[in-house]
C-alpha cells in the first residue's frame, strides 16, 4: 500500500521495530538580522526549505501550545492497572473517531493522511507497549509519552520518510494526554481575518483541517519535503515552508511577515505597498497557472513532455486529471512497505494494471524496486547495513536474487499486454552504476518485450553515460539521489540543506553531460526528481537539453505555464549562467535574472 495511504501506520510501525538507534538530525537555520538591541527582530529574514511556491503578507499566528508532558507519573496499585489501560484506551479511541471523522470530510492526499494517522492511533504494536508500561505500574499519561518515545527513536533510526513521519506520532501523543486529561487537544486556534501559521511542526489533522480563506502560508521549524505538511500543502496550494529551524521563534503573534515559498525566506519589515504588490503578482501567477490547459512547450514551441510521479493507482487516477501526459516515474517499491512476503506475480500484476488503467493511452515509466536505505522492504533487503544509502539497494539486491527482479518484470510485462504503441510501457533500474548493469537489465526487459532503461542517479552513471546508454532506450536522471552523491552529503539533513540543492551547478554538469551523450547516441533524457518541479530549474533542464520531465502531479501546470513564458534560447541562456555559477544560490539568482 501507499506509505500514505491506508495501512499506512502498521506498515512504518512494524518497519521502525527493525531499527537502531540515532539521535534526532537538528534543523538548519540561516538568519540574518538588521537593527540592534530591541529592535534586531524588526528586520529579520530566516531562510528553510521552501516545499509549495507562492507569496503571502500576513499576520503570524503560533498554533495552540502541546500540552505539558509527564517526566514521571504516579505508580498505579496493581489492582487499578488494567482499568488505567482501559482509561487510556477509551482516550485513544475518542481521538481516532475524531481522526476519522475528520477523513471523511476531506479528500485526496488530506483524507489519505488523516486515515494513516487514525491508523496510527489503533497501532497494535504501540497499545501494546503502553499496555506493557502500565501493567509494570506507569500511569496512562506517562505511560503514553514513553511508549511514543521509544518509536520517536525507532523512526528516526529508520531514517528517510520514517523519519519525518515521528511528528505524526507526537501528534497522537499530544492529543491522547489531552483526551486523559479533559484538556483541548492543541491544534489550530480560532482566527478572525487572514494569518501565516508559525509552528514547530504541524500535525497531520491540523493541516488538512486547514481554512484557505483565512491561512494564506505555513512555517515550521522542523519537517521537510516529504513531510505530511508538505504534501497537504502542495494539495492545499499554499505557500508552505519547512525546516526553517528555531530562529522563527523570533517573529512573535501578531507580527506582520512576508514570506516566499519558492525560495523559502520568511522576513519581517518588509515595506507594506512592496509586499502587497509581490502578493498581487504571485496572485497573479497563479491564476495564470491554473489557466494554463498543456501540452508543454517553450513559446517558441519546443516540445517537452510534462509527466507525473506517482506511487499507486489512486495517485495515478489523481494525476490523470491534471495536464500531465502520462506516468514518468512509477515508484512500485511505495506499494509493498508493509509487505511481509513477496507478492505473486499474478497479484503485482493487479497491482499495476490499476496504475495502467489510470492512463490507458499514455506512456507509463515503471521503476523496478528501488528497496533499502530509507525504504526497507522485508521480503528484499538485507537486515542490517552499517550505511545502508550506501549499501545493496535498488538493481543491487537483484545481484544475489534475480529472481526476485525477473518475477517483476514478469507482473509488469503481464499488465502491460494489450496496451498500445501510443501506451509504450518503459521500465528502469535505479541505482545502475555501470555498462555491464544496464547491458543485463536490458536484456532481462528485453524478452519481456519491455523497453528498458536506467535511473541516473549515482554520478559514475552520469559518468560513464557513452558506456551505459548504447545498452538503453532511455534514462531518467533522479536528482534526488545524484545530488546526494555528488555533494556527499546526506540529502535528509537540514543542516546540509546547502549542499542537497539540486541547484548546485556540479550536478548541473553533470546532467549536462548525461544529455550531451543522450543526444549523441540518440537517448531520451528525462528528469523524474524533485528538481523537476522547480519551474525556473525546469527552463534549465530544457536548456541543457532534458526532453521529459515527471514532477508530482500537482506542480505540472506550474512547470508548463513557466515553459510557456520563454523560449529554448532563453532556456539555453539560464542553463549556461547556471553553469558557471559558483553555487546553488548564485546559479538560482542568476537564472531568475534572465527569466524575471
């Protein structure tokens, strides 16, 4: 299942049990400040990681406090202890109906969130742990905040999505103790006019309970791109900022700020007539956007495929109402996190012939298994790795288990029959490092009759692109991944947010290269990363020469109304700028210099 979707609290429960332990990864934070003394917050700018573009000039509103945790607790006479576990179960029920009911009046991403988060709350193995505190003497309260500290531990061990799912456990946390204590559950407050939400992090059932007419922009401390704040948000259309780090406890409620989620800065002072003439234009913008109707192409009418990523056939049904053109990246490893046996290959099959369906006349892109690292799958990986984003993952499981990869391809090959030449049905290896890996996996697709291709994401791939291409239909650059490698530098941490930055011409160049050997050899490039998503880096990949470029469904009219504006000279002019930039900031402003 979908690691948003339902089931989703059993799957990253019972996948965290597996884990060590880390210690939590500390935000990043940029400040700078103007002025001295009392007035240093008057003019202060604070920079994260911008996750849903567009500009708001409001008020700051702080969400209702969590409530004061236990660090001790009353010990319970052993004849009162189950009817405390029976207490706190009545608790936890009350706010999974509360959750539950809140899906229900949602939809989408939203009511796939608040389901996981229901789903959470019901978690077996988590009442279990508290049931197992209580009997040895805690109390309910205390009981709960050490049972949900011993998975805050686990998920984050896990690392990656996991990682950023440990906000969703402490909303529940937060919510049962108040429940206990008849205290209201902290949340969203009550706001007249419109406001900039200002949080540590935002639970999962405060952003999908979020008004639009009122809240015009989110700020949080913590969380990050994949964040259940920022996947509401990108669905809300609101300009939403993560990781901004504890300088934003500086802008007090109240406060006037102006924030940017395209580039992710949050500052008060602004001038009042300068903010409300960038909110107009960003208004502006969006309207132009939503008016915007596809195919993709620059002004001057190159030609650039505009596809979708997604992860399951609801997010497929979901994209095809959207101007994308077809699938480009298909992430089958999202489907069986929670799985503990291999599935057949008859029910893979069924799995994928529903993402199919969803686009029956349109290219699909179909990712084998990109398993381990942050997304441990239990009938794939290896149990432990002492590095593990370095380790067997992706098309290196199949090394030492090719049947494992063959029955894969067998499901994806048995769905796609019957599907047309306008339906191609493409399938890629992640993680393909050298000529000899794609030379097998290709010959594997091809008695399948699929047509096969290879994600390039580690840099020896981009490398050696004239090795690997010759052996290939086509390549899909994950800038995820490749900028990780090539910085060095752990893309979930905050603090190297700098360097995770697929603005970073290093990984420019190195996509540059890839297309210049793509052209050369007459391979379709693609781009399937979160760069992708970017508009003004979309107009950089055209101009380096990309022919594809897949993005969450949400950002393609972003993307393609962008393209519509310049022409591939203009695309060609930002790519060379960015290029010779020194770095990721300077490569972004002198590119919004020349498309401005």
């Amino acid at each position: 299942m979908s690691v948003y979707g339902k089931g989703t609290a059993y799957c990253v429960f019972a996948r965290a049990r597996c884990c060590g332990v880390i210690s939590a990864i500390p935000a990043r934070v940029v400040r700078m400040t103007e002025g001295s003394g009392n007035n240093a917050s008057a003019h202060l700018t604070v920079k994260g990681t911008g996750v849903v573009a567009g500009i708001a000039y409001a008020d700051v509103v702080w969400v209702r406090p969590r409530p004061e945790l236990p660090t001790g607790g009353t010990t319970i006479p052993e004849e009162e202890r189950e009817a405390e576990y029976e207490r706190f179960v009545a608790a936890a029920d009350t706010v999974a109906e509360r959750l539950d009911g809140r899906a229900r009046s949602a939809e989408g991403p939203a009511a796939e969130v608040l389901d996981a988060t229901a789903g959470m709350v019901r978690d077996r193995g988590w009442r279990k742990t508290v049931r197992k505190n209580i009997r040895s003497g805690m109390d309910a309260a205390f009981a709960t905040v050490e049972a949900t500290a011993k998975f805050v531990t686990m998920f984050h061990a896990a690392g990656g999505v996991m990682a950023e799912r440990t906000t969703d456990l402490r909303d529940i946390r937060d919510r049962v103790i108040a429940q206990l204590r008849g205290e209201e559950e902290p949340g969203l407050p009550a706001i007249d006019g419109e406001a900039i939400l200002f949080a540590d992090d935002l639970s999962p059932a405060d952003t999908a309970a979020l008004d639009i007419e009122h809240y015009r922009g989110l700020v949080t401390e913590l969380g990050g791109p994949t964040s259940h704040t920022a996947i509401i948000a990108r669905q809300l259309n609101l300009p939403c900022i993560v990781a901004a780090g504890t300088a934003i406890r500086d802008f007090e409620a109240g406060a006037k700020v102006l924030i940017d989620g395209s580039v992710g800065t949050v500052r008060s002072g602004a001038d009042p007539e300068e903010a409300v003439r960038m909110v107009q234009e960003s208004q502006e913008r969006a309207a132009k956007i939503a008016r915007w109707t596809g195919p993709a192409s620059t002004k001057d009418g190159h030609r650039v495929q505009m596809l979708a990523n997604v992860q399951d056939a609801n997010a497929a049904r979901i994209a095809a109402d959207t101007q994308a053109e077809g699938i480009g990246l298909y992430r089958t490893e999202m489907s069986f996190l929670s799985a503990t046996e291999e599935p057949s290959v008859d029910e893979q099959a069924a799995l994928y012939g529903k993402v199919f369906a969803a686009f029956p006349e349109s290219k699909v892109v179909v990712r084998t298994l990109d398993a381990g690292s942050d997304k441990p799958i239990a009938y794939a990986n290896m149990s432990e790795e002492e590095n593990p984003a370095l380790g067997v993952r992706g098309l290196r499981i199949a090394r030492d288990n090719e049947a494992l990869l063959t029955r894969q391809l067998d499901a994806i090959a048995q769905a796609a029959e019957g599907r047309g030449d306008q339906a191609p049905t493409w399938v890629m290896a992640p993680m393909v490092s050298t000529a000899r890996e794609s030379e097998w996996f290709a010959s594997l697709c091809k008695e399948r009759g699929l047509t096969p291709g290879a994600m390039i994401e580690v840099p020896a791939a981009a490398l050696m692109a004239d090795k690997i291409m010759p052996h290939l239909d086509f390549v899909s650059i994950g800038t995820n991944d490749l900028t990780q490698y090539t910085m060095a530098a752990d893309r979930l941490s905050s603090q190297l947010a700098y360097l995770t930055d697929p603005w970073q011409p290093a990984v420019l160049r190195l996509i540059q290269h890839t297309c210049m050997v793509g052209h050369d050899t007459h391979t379709a490039v693609g781009v399937c990363g979160e760069a992708a998503a970017d508009p003004l880096l979309a107009c950089v990949l055209t101009g380096l020469g990309v022919n594809s470029l897949s993005a969450a469904s949400t950002a393609v009219a972003g993307v393609g109304a962008q393209l519509a504006e310049v022409t591939l000279e203009e695309c060609e002019a930002a790519a060379a700028a960015a290029l010779a930039s020194e770095g990721a900031s300077e490569a972004r402003d002198a590119v919004r210099a020349i498309l401005a």
